[in-house]
C-alpha cells in the first residue's frame, strides 16, 4: 500500500514519509531560533487618516475586517512599512512609503519584508515587537486558491514567487541581520510545494547549501530549517544529495549543534525515504550510530523523527544487520511503552528489522515479546498492524516461538482474525500460521477459538486473507484430532471452493489442506466426494500449474485408501478419476497421476485390481509411448507392480505390454526406467507362455546387454528377469547363453554385493540345470572355485543356499565332480554338512558328498577323515 502523508507507511515494504505538515500531521522541521520582527501603521479605509497599530488586539481587529477577495477596493487597508529604529539600519531594506494591500496574501507579503527590530516603547507608531508581531502574523489565514487553478489539479501560484530571487541574493548579503531575514523569509515561503520548486530553480539548494557551511548562528540555523522543508519535496532530494550533501548532513548528525543536528535528523530521515540508494549512502556515511544516539533523547520531537530515520533506513537489507549489530533494538524496544507515535514508529522499525534472522533473535532477547503482545491489544490499528507483523516474524524462530505462547500471544492474535483493517489480519494470520509449525501450539490455536473465523475468511476475504487462511488451515490440518473440527465449522466445502482460484496461491494451498484432511481420515474422505470435490480435484487437474496439481493429486490418492466397507463411493470415484486423468490431463500433470498409480500398486492386490477395473493398464502402457521421460518411469512402476497379480499379466500382455518393456530396456534414459522395466519382464515371466512370448519379442538380449553393462540394481533386475525366463525352458536357456549371459555373471559373482552375488549363483543354477553344454561353458569360464569361495564361514546363508545350488547342477556328472574336489571342495563341503545353519545347505552338500564317495573311494576316505 502507498504510504500515507501522515508521515508513516502503514505496512512493511513501505517507508516513513517526509513529514511535511499535510494531513494534520505536525511538520517534520524545526522552527527557526528567532522569529521575523514586523513593522507596520496606519489602519482605515481609503480615504480615512491611518491609525496607529499598536497592540495585537488592533491588528487583529484590522485583519478581520480585511475581506478574503483577490480585488477589493471599496476594502482596503492603508499599511506603511517603515524601516526599524535600531543601529545600521540605514543599510536595510528601505522604506516602502504607503502601500494599497488588498488581500490578506499580499499583506502577508508585506509583513514579511519587514526587517527585525528590537523592542519599543508602546507609545512608538510602529509596532515593533517581535512576540507580538509574531503572533499577529501567524493569524493571518491563507488566500483561498482560485476556483480556475482548483479545477486543473494544479498547485495555485504563490504570490511570493517573484521575491525568492532576491530573497537567495540577500542570502549573501555582508550584513547577518539580512541574511537571517532572507532565510527566515525562505523558511516561511518553503512551506508551500510550488514555493519549495520556485526556491530549487532559482538555484537556491546549493546557496542554502553554502550558508549552511560558512555561516554561523541564527543564518545557519534557519538554512537548515529551509533545506529541511525542501527534503520533505521528492523531486528535490536528487538535487540536496548532489556535490556530497548527503555526507555534510550526517556530518552534522555527528558534531552540529542541537538545532542544527535536529534538521539534519529530519532531512537524513527524508532523504531515506524509498531510495535504496540513499539509504546505503547513509549508512556508508556512518549515518546510523548518531542517529541510535538520538533515540535517548526522552520526549523530544528529534527522538521521534530519528526513529522514523531508521525505520526508513532497515528497507535496505543490509542496514538490517548494521542498526541491529549496532545495538538499535536494544534501544528500540523500550520504545514499545512511548506515546501512541513514537510507539508505533517504533513498533515499524521493529517490523521490518525483524525480517532479519539475527534480528529475529535480538528481538526477543531484548524482551520485545510481551509488549508486543500488549500492543495487539492497542486502539491504534497500525500499531496493532506493526506488532503483529513482528510476531509473525519472531514466530519463524522456535525460541521465539515459545516466547510468545508464554506472553498469551495466541488468543489476542486469534481476537485480530475479525479485526476490520485487512493490514492487521493478514499479519495476525501469518503469526498464527507460523505459531501452528509447533505441534504444541496446534491444540492452543485451536482451544482460542481460531478454526472458525478462519474458516469464513475462506469465503469472505480478500485473495490474500483467503491464501492466508487456507494455509493456516493446511497447517493445523495435519493433526488428526483437529480435523473434525475444521470439517465440522465447514472447511471443506470452503477450500474447494477456492480450487477454482486458477493459478493463485490460495488454489495451492487449499489443494494442500485439502490434502492433509483427506489423509487416513474415511469420514473426511468421504465428505470430499459427497461435496463433489472429486470434480473440482480432476478439474484442476487439467491445467498446467504443476503445484496444486500435486497437491490435489494427494486428495485424489487420499481418497481411494479408505476401507472399502466405509468409503467405498470415495474409492471409486477416487480411482476412476485418476485413471481417467492419465489420458486427459496435461503433460506436466501426467507424470504425477501416473506416479499416484504407481504408489497405489504397490499397496495390496485389491488396489491392482481396481486399476485393472478402471482401465488403468491400456493408458498406463500406451504413456511407455507417448509420454515424457518421468511420465514412463511412473507408468513403468506401477505396471511393475500390477504385473505381480496373476489375474493382471494376461491384461498387460493384451495391451501390448511385453513389446512396450523390451523396448524401454533399449530406449530408457534413466536406471529406474530400465530396473522398472526388467522388473515388469521378469514378474510376467512367471508363467511359460509369457517367457515364450518375451524371448521371441527380443527380449533376452538386451537383459544380458543390461547385465553387462548395468550396475547393482540394474544388474539384480536384469539377472532376475533371466532367471525366470530360463525357467523350464531349454529355449530360453540356449538363447540366454548364447547371448554372453556367463561371463557377466561370473563378474557378479565376484562383486562384494551379496545379494548380487546369490542372484548370479540363481542364474547360474538354473542355466546348468540338466545341460551338460552349457556346465561344461559355465566351468571353463572359471565357476567352480570362485562357488566354493563364497562357502566360507560367515557367508550369510541365502548365498552359502545358491552357491551349493549352482555347485549342486553343474556336479551333475563325475568328471564335473571331480574338477570340484580338485579345487578343494571336499573339505568346504564336509564343512557345510557339519557347520551351516541351513538344512537346504546341509543337504546340498550332503548329496553332493554322496556322490563324491561313490565316484572314487580317495573321495570317500577324504570325506571320512
């Protein structure tokens, strides 16, 4: 929101505007250290002789009777401007004679030109004190603009425009009576916008500029005042910065004199005002020690103004860290107890400093928190507004988090949730939503009555507030007692509503509250379908915002886990819907429908089948096509997965599903395609007509391919697939070693993978089974010793099982049994039969041995000893 001109940004990311007395704010400027001393005589109509004015109470009465008119003049008053009675004043502005002053701007003109004077007698025809005239002159109300300039929206021309030259000239006039006249003068013109252009373009900046550096006293002083009202005006502060300005100001910050140092506050506060630039000069300068200083200053206008300078200052991140390193917030705090102004610039300052992670820290150890919680209660919204926004921060931070909790700041931030101003709501349901990270706070948020009005601001709040509230509620949504209670003040119906919020924050948002009720929860489950969520779900589904897509995805996937006795309408509205979206949705959206797919497989057969019933496999197989690479990795998967039901592999080679799996093990980009891929071959190779089917679509050769080439999991998958497939079937097996399948599994073997290794004695194993070719291929590669190597003590059993297995096949003859005691088997064996934990491997080895004593009877003795 644009700042105000009250002098106060009403939210962080704004500033503190240059006071410049508009709306009924107090000017931010110091008035000059001695006032203009007017002279003036003779009162009456044209005409008539002048009277002496002599007290206040005559020039008041003649001002009165002055009308408010441009013209006049049947009303018009006689005023003569005589020189002062005081020494060199022979060198002061002349005596202007009489004068036909028709309006009170033009008599405001001519009192001003009046040189200061000392104090005469009352009886003197002149009136001559400086008090009194003051006070006179400051009654004197302003010329009503005309109606012509109102109606152009342009700034009515001040009368005093054409004297402004002389005015800057008389700035170096010799004598310091006139200089103090002219810059006084300057200092009241410099109170109206269009005078504080005239004054930059008659080139006043850089002479007022030099008065500040070579004079000395009142001269420089009412300079100050009038560079001060100058910096209030944005399209001035380029031109004070110019030529080093900005370093003379902090300059003065450090080492001026006390109403010097105040303009230079006010101007330093100004001049930081919405320019990054400005505020990192300033800082550079050392512009922020000085001004902490100035916050000591108990009750003092400067206080206040040098509190807004650092509130202005911290929009720059880092001037963040420097006031905080520099002690500010321990000076700032107790700032929070201060009257309603300075409390709230304060409050501001504390706001935005606080978007620094130190800070959020030094803010609570300087105690911030619990006056920051009594502030929520302030009758002042924008303080209300600053204090919570400063919670929300400090609510980032788990210290912080228990300080507030401690404070009782949870129900006065659940009291703001009905607050009118929308700047003190949107900070009041950030803290909250912060506070809710902490499981423990959840019950408290909840117990102060937060659900409800959170609830409405679903439906009643602007965009913002509704995103706000949506992720308070995805927040507390994660705790299963809460629930009931968001589903039972209306959340549900709410959320979906704001699905329809394409593209928004508060569509992400309520997809994930949506999310986090739906999960292991049947009755929310339920009422999500009866509310018909499911549309608005699939609906979203559609579009190309990959964010609440996921999250709206988990409500759909939530859905379909619910018991079927208890919510059997959200299973299969649930499951249709994401099986259905496969083929409808977006490209970026198919890969996460198909991964809910994936992961629903791999729950139970029940789950499989009801993909299969919704048609799941023929999208699912026709995406190992058409879609993106991620998309044939989840589609892969939960093919992988569906493929372990028997009553589902039938269906998958219907849909051309072997074809699609061989040619991913040659196109796959990624490991998990190829392992999801081989995996799918191997679980439809449990049965012989499928493994017939494989081989001939070419799928042998490229399993081998993968056993060669692949690594760990790759290789596992691939050396299953090959298992299964060689499986009675002396076919397969042929093709199997034909294809170079020994030498990479006898490297597999070797591997320090134990798993890995038993997968390759299994292969091993069944390719030697009853095949004396292929025992004699699988020996001269070198298999018998490294079998026997993997029969050491301490071998976990299911390899000590596989290799006694492989060893067990390929000893189906005696001169293969005889190349096994050569290596050394007999003693490894009758280790086996006496040492293993594995009645498989006691067996094994026990019936090799057998065979063994029956071949030789060296055998046999070697075994007996």
């Amino acid at each position: 929101m644009p700042p105000g001109a009250d002098g106060l940004q009403p939210q962080v990311g704004g500033q503190v505007r240059p006071a410049d007395g508009g709306d009924g704010q107090a000017p931010d400027d110091a008035e000059p250290a001695e006032a203009i001393a007017l002279a003036a005589g003779g009162k009456g109509a044209v005409g008539q002789a002048p009277l002496n004015l002599q007290t206040t109470e005559d020039i008041r009465e003649a001002l009165v009777e002055l009308p408010e008119t441009p013209t006049n003049e049947e009303h018009s008053l006689m005023v003569t401007i005589t020189p002062a009675d005081a020494p060199g004043s022979s060198d002061r502005l002349p005596s202007s004679g009489g004068q036909t002053l028709s309006n009170t701007a033009l008599l405001r003109e001519a009192f001003e030109q009046i040189p200061s004077t000392g104090t005469h007698s009352a009886a003197d025809p002149t009136l001559s004190q400086t008090a009194l005239m003051r006070e006179a002159f400051d009654m004197i109300p302003p010329t009503p603009p005309s109606s012509q300039a109102t109606a152009r929206g342009m700034p009515q021309a001040s009368p005093h425009v054409g004297s402004i030259p002389s005015l800057l000239t008389q700035l170096t006039d010799r004598h310091a009576e006139v200089q103090a006249q002219a810059a006084g003068v300057l200092y009241s013109l410099a109170a109206d916008e269009g005078n504080q252009l005239a004054i930059a373009e008659a080139g006043g900046i850089p002479m007022l500029r030099a008065s500040l550096a070579s004079c000395a006293g009142v001269v420089q002083e009412r300079a100050a005042c009038v560079l001060h009202r100058l910096s209030a005006n944005a399209a001035l502060r380029a031109a004070i910065v110019e030529d080093g300005g900005l370093e003379e100001w902090v300059d003065v910050l450090k080492g001026g004199s006390g109403s010097l140092q105040a303009s230079a506050v006010g101007v330093v506060r100004n001049l930081a005002f919405d320019s990054a630039e400005h505020q990192a000069a300033i800082a550079q300068a050392g512009g922020i020690p000085p001004l902490l200083m100035f916050l000591l200053e108990d009750g003092n206008e400067v206080q206040e103004s040098a509190a807004a300078a650092l509130l202005n200052l911290a929009f720059l991140e880092d001037n963040k860290a420097l006031i905080g390193e520099a002690g500010g917030i321990w000076q700032l705090v107790p700032l929070l107890k201060a009257d309603d102004r300075l409390c709230d610039i304060a409050a501001g300052a504390l706001e935005t400093l606080a978007l620094n992670g130190d800070n959020k820290t030094r803010i609570g150890e300087a105690g911030a928190v619990t006056q920051l919680v009594v502030l929520l209660s302030s009758a002042n919204a924008l303080t209300r507004k600053h204090a919570a926004g400063t919670l929300q921060s400090l609510a980032l931070n788990d210290e912080n988090k228990l300080r507030i909790v401690e404070a009782g700041g949870i129900g006065p931030l659940v009291g703001l949730l009905t607050a009118e101003s929308e700047d003190v709501l949107q900070e009041a349901l950030g803290a909250l939503a912060n506070l809710s990270h902490a499981q423990e706070n959840k019950s408290a948020i909840v117990d102060a009555g937060a659900v409800k009005p959170l609830v409405d601001l679903l439906a009643h709040g602007s965009l913002e507030v509704k995103t706000s509230a949506a992720g308070a509620l995805q927040s507390l949504a994660t705790d299963t007692e809460i629930q009931p209670t968001i589903t039972e003040a209306g959340g549900i119906p709410g959320l979906l509503a704001l699905l329809s919020l394409t593209g928004s924050e508060a569509q992400d948002r309520a997809a994930a509250a949506l999310r986090n009720l739906a999960k292991e929860n049947v009755r929310n489950q339920v009422n999500i379908v009866e509310a018909k969520g499911i549309a608005c779900l699939q609906k979203l589904l559609s579009s190309e915002s990959v964010t609440p897509e996921a999250k709206a995805l988990g409500v759909l996937r939530n859905t379909t886990l619910a018991p079927k006795k208890r919510a059997a309408a959200a299973e299969k509205e649930g499951m249709k819907s994401i099986v259905a979206l496969l083929s409808l949705c977006s490209c970026s959206s198919q890969a996460l429908v198909a991964g809910a797919l994936h992961e629903l497989a791999k729950m139970n057969a029940r789950k499989r089948g009801e993909i299969v019933a919704a048609g799941g496999i023929p999208t699912l197989v026709m995406m190992l096509q058409d879609g993106t690479s991620q998309v044939k990795e989840e589609a892969l998967g939960a093919l992988q997965n569906l493929a372990t039901s028997p009553q589902n592999q039938s269906v998958i080679v219907e849909a051309g599903g072997i074809g699609a799996f061989v040619a991913m093990l040659s196109t796959a980009n990624t490991s998990a395609q190829k392992v999801a891929a081989a995996g799918a071959l191997r679980n439809l190779a449990a049965n012989l007509p499928n493994r017939v089917a494989i081989a001939a679509a070419g799928g042998i050769p490229p399993l081998v391919r993968l056993l060669s080439e692949g690594k760990g999991t790759e290789q596992a998958k691939a050396a299953d697939a090959l298992q299964s497939l060689a499986f009675d079937s002396a076919e397969n097996k042929e093709m199997i070693v034909d294809a170079g399948s020994i030498g990479p599994l006898l490297s597999m073997l070797a591997s320090k993978d134990k798993k890995l290794q038993a997968t390759a004695a299994r292969v091993l194993q069944t390719l030697a089974a009853e095949d004396a070719e292929h025992q004699a291929i699988i020996i001269r590669a070198g298999a018998i010793p490294t079998l026997l190597s993997l029969l050491k003590a301490g071998t976990m059993i299911t390899l000590q099982e596989t290799a006694l297995g492989a060893l067990r096949n390929l000893g189906s003859n005696a001169e293969n049994r005889a190349m096994i005691a050569k290596a050394g088997g007999i003693a490894t064996l009758v280790r086996m039969v006496t040492q293993t934990y594995s009645s498989l491997a006691e067996l094994t080895a026990a019936s090799l041995l057998r065979d063994l004593a029956a071949d030789d009877d060296r055998y046999s003795r070697a075994i007996s000893a």
